[in-house]
C-alpha cells in the first residue's frame, strides 16, 4: 500500500481548504465589483448634472474634470479586478505541460513510424 492510498484525507482537505479560500476570494472581489459598479453609477449621473447646468463655472468644470478622472480611474480597477495575471498561472502552465507532452509523443510516433 503507497502512502497516498494509506491517509488520504490530508491531501483531501488541503485542497478543501484551498476551495474555500479561492470562494472568499471570489465573494470579496465580486462585492468589491458590485460597489464599484454602484459607485460609477452614482458619479456618472452626478457628471450628467453637472453636464447639463447651463452655468459653466470655473467650479463646475473643477467638478466635471474631478469627476471624469475618478470614473476612469475606476473603470480601470473594474477591468483590472476582471482580468489578473494570477488567474492565468494554472492554465499556462497546464497548457505549456500538456503542449509540451503532446509534441514530445508526436516526436517519438513519428520516429517510430517513419
């Protein structure tokens, strides 16, 4: 009997615990994306208003350029929380892995056919 066959129950809930950390992960990004989301709302109309008052004072366009930095600043945290290198690590390598099996093999077929 091999080790693994003997306890498997470590290597079980090590990969459990691992499940539950990436799922609180997930939640905490999620809510995150929805209070940016609701953020963005609320400063895109505020930037409508202020869009739409016929008196453009200097503090008004003070306003309107304060505005539009923070809603691209804030687009660009949606879009990075979306998208991380970090959650291309395991597919990379599983690719790189798995390409890497599949030429090694189409090497050998073809020596030993050819």
């Amino acid at each position: 009997m091999t080790n693994l066959e003997e306890n498997p129950q470590p290597d079980f809930e090590q990969e459990l615990e691992e499940v539950e950390t990436s799922l609180r992960f997930l939640k905490d990004r999620y809510a995150q994306v929805q209070q940016d989301q609701q953020q963005k709302a609320q400063w895109q109309q505020e930037l409508n208003n202020l869009k739409q008052n016929r008196k453009q004072t200097p503090e008004i366009r003070a306003e309107l350029t304060r505005l539009q930095k923070q809603l691209e600043t804030l687009e660009i945290n949606l879009e990075s929380q979306l998208f991380s290198w970090s959650s291309l690590k395991r597919p990379f390598w599983q690719a790189i892995r798995f390409g890497g099996l599949g030429v090694i093999i189409g090497w050998l077929l073809k020596s030993w056919v050819g």
